[in-house]
C-alpha cells in the first residue's frame, strides 16, 4: 500500500522509520512520551491540533501535506489575480462611448450572446469561479462590441454580463472593480425598471456594508413591486423581494433589528406568492430563499443562537436542495460563523466540510470563507476533519 492511502498514524509510523528514527528518540524531539508516539502511530489517539500536525512534520522534514496523504498546496492565487486582471482589462475598455463600429471590429449574434451568458450564469450558480474567471473577459468584450453596433438589441445581454461579472468580484471579494461592473449595469439599464431592478440585486451585494445604500433598495423596490401583491407577476415579485432583502440585510449590519424584521416579513409575503424552487431574474427568490437571509441578518445582529435554530430548520425544507448549488454552499459558511458564535466548533466544521464537498471554490476561492476555515481551525476543540481543510488551503 502507498504511504499516501496509509491512516494518519501508520504514516507517522513510516515516515518515522524512513527517517531512521525510534519512538523513543522521536517522542524526544516532540516532547511527547513513548506511549504518545505508540498510541498514536496505532490510530489510539487521534491527531487534531494544527500546531501538534506542524511539529511532526517538522521533525520528520515533510510538508504536513506529505503527513496527512494528500495535496495539500494552498489554492494558487497567482491564476486569480491574473483572471481579475483580465477582467479588469475588459471592464476598462470605452467602445460605446468611442463610437466604435462592427464595420472595425467584430460582433456576435444574439443568439450566441445569449448562450454564453447562460452559460455564465450556470458557471457562477454552480460555484465554479476559476472557469467563470476564464469566460469573463472574452465574454464582456464581445457584448460591449455588440452593443457599440446595435445599442438596443443588445441592452439586456449587456445588463446581464455585467449583473454576472458583479456577483463573481463580491465571491472575490474584489469590491472597487464589483463597484464598477454594478454601476455600468445600473447605467445600462436606465429607462426599464425591470432591468433597473436586476441591476440593483447586484448593486445591493456591493453596497451591503454602507446602511445608507438601504434607501437605493428600497427605492428599486417599489419601482418594480406592485401596491397589491396579487397583482404583481412571480418576476416582479421576485425582484421586490430579493431587493427588500438586501434592504433588511442592510438594516442587519446597522444594527436596526425592528427595520430587519419588518423588511423581511414584507419579503416573505411575496415569497409565499412566488413559492420554491424557481429562479426569476437569477435571483433564486422563495420562501427557503427569505429564510436563509434571516439566518445571515441573525449572525450580524449578534444572535448565533437564532441564527442556528433557523439555519437547522431551513436546510431540512423542500426548497434547500432546490436552490443553486452557490447559494447553499455560501449559506452552510454563514451557519459556521453562527455555530462559533454559539461556541460550537464541532458543528462549525462540519458545516464548513460540506460547504466544500458541494462547492470546493466557494471554500477555497473566496477570501471571506477561507477565514471562516481558518477560524474555525485554530479552535482548540476543532476536529481533524476541518484542521486538514485548513492546512490543504494554507490558511493555518
């Protein structure tokens, strides 16, 4: 059997061997006892702290890679960083504004337009950002070139690849250049409220942090909800009310719970008319939708206890799995932070684990989830499972 298939302890065990040294002489270097080293080499004792994983593979000369079996590099940022660069480089070009024409430069049909962005969006709802990193700027380029040759026909697929290119920069935390990919599409979509409002879900995403923005939501709100809910179309609703969640998500990190829990029941109402498991305006707006939002405005408003009791009883609803696998995976990071404001690390890293068994670059390429990780891995209760997570993103 390769080293690499080997338990934990049976590969301490080899390494140690390989390296011509006894458990006694071993144990010495750790300062650890000989009945230590035996338990743990037999797999009687466990392994789980990072600092006692770091010792042993310092003794033994290995990467803790080599010591827990598997590849356990850090994710590469220098990949990233160059994609955003792409990015950026897309963002940056004025071709509408330059007057630039098909005759000079080539354009793409509608049709295939229209492909490509569904198949952005499927890569993003599908948490698969190193591929949608690749798609961006190719992408952007050819909607602005479309859109310099025919302005109208190609306003929604402009609106939308920038809604996209939005929501991935949030994901990577990149917050100026998401600021710019929100503002051109609040820009594009001037004049339509309905596009007026898609662009401001994004809008929202960037704007979370500033408790001011909560007006600019509310505001895109009532221009598309309807004075009586029964009147308005499961599109318009859902668009009111994925914006009224914003809104109260906002109120949330001000620290106003009154206004939190009055814009949230005004989202549910809407919700309740929408239902489940459908996807208007990619904005994935239901009740399960409303109920994992309360979860997030439960953390920030400091209640873990609340926030873990709604996330335990959301994810056993119908509508969870029916959700795009990117706002699930995002959803299991919010419960972690709950579970450690609860000070429960056990179910932190659980939560953590499957976040990145669904989705592994919502874990590994987003900033704020690898700190989550990291969090998580330097509790001293933390189980194994989320200490080797933590060492294969170098986060520890």
């Amino acid at each position: 059997m390769s080293s690499d298939h080997l338990p934990i302890g049976r590969r301490v065990a080899y390494l140690r061997a390989r390296r011509k040294l006894s458990q006694q002489s071993f144990a010495d270097r750790l300062g650890k006892s000989k009945s230590w080293v035996d338990k743990v080499e037999r797999g009687v004792r466990s392994l789980e702290r990072v600092s006692t994983i770091r010792d042993i593979a310092a003794v033994l000369r290995v990467d803790t890679a080599a010591l827990l079996g598997r590849d356990a590099q850090p994710v590469d940022a220098t990949e990233q960083i160059e994609g955003v660069a792409r990015i950026r480089a897309a963002l940056s070009t004025y071709e509408m504004a330059l007057g630039r024409t098909a005759a000079r430069r080539p354009t793409v049909s509608a049709d295939r337009l229209a492909r490509e962005l569904e198949h952005a969006w499927t890569s993003y709802q599908h948490a698969r950002y190193p591929q949608l990193i690749e798609l961006l700027p190719k992408l952007l380029t050819e909607v602005q070139r479309t859109h310099a040759s025919d302005p109208e026909a190609c306003r929604v697929a402009l609106v939308e690849s920038y809604r996209v290119t939005t929501s991935l920069l949030v994901k990577l935390d990149e917050a100026n250049l998401a600021w710019l990919a929100a503002d051109r599409a609040m820009s594009a979509a001037t004049g339509d409220r309905v596009l007026v409002a898609a662009a401001a879900v994004q809008l929202g995403q960037v704007l979370r942090p500033s408790a001011r923005a909560r007006s600019v939501m509310l505001a895109a709100a009532y221009l598309i909800g309807s004075r009586d809910l029964d009147e308005g179309t499961p599109q318009e609703l859902s668009l009111c009310g994925c914006l009224l969640v914003q809104a109260a998500l906002m109120a949330a990190r001000a620290g106003d719970d009154r206004a939190t829990v009055d814009l949230f029941d005004e989202a549910t109402d809407m919700a309740a008319r929408v239902g489940d498991g459908h996807d208007h305006y990619r904005t994935a707006f239901g009740p399960t939708a409303v109920e994992l939002a309360r979860v997030a405005a439960a953390i920030d408003l400091g209640d873990g206890r609340d926030a873990v009791a709604r996330h335990e009883k959301a994810t056993q609803r119908e509508g969870w799995r029916w959700l795009p696998v990117e706002h699930r995976a995002a959803h299991l990071i919010d419960a972690a932070r709950a579970y450690l404001q609860i000070g429960d690390p056990g179910n932190a890293a659980r939560v953590l684990v499957q976040a990145d068994s669904l989705a592994p670059a919502e874990v590994r390429n987003r900033p704020a989830a690898r700190e989550v990780v990291a969090q998580v891995a330097r509790d001293a209760n933390a189980p194994m499972m989320i200490t080797q997570l933590a060492l294969s993103l170098g986060v520890v």
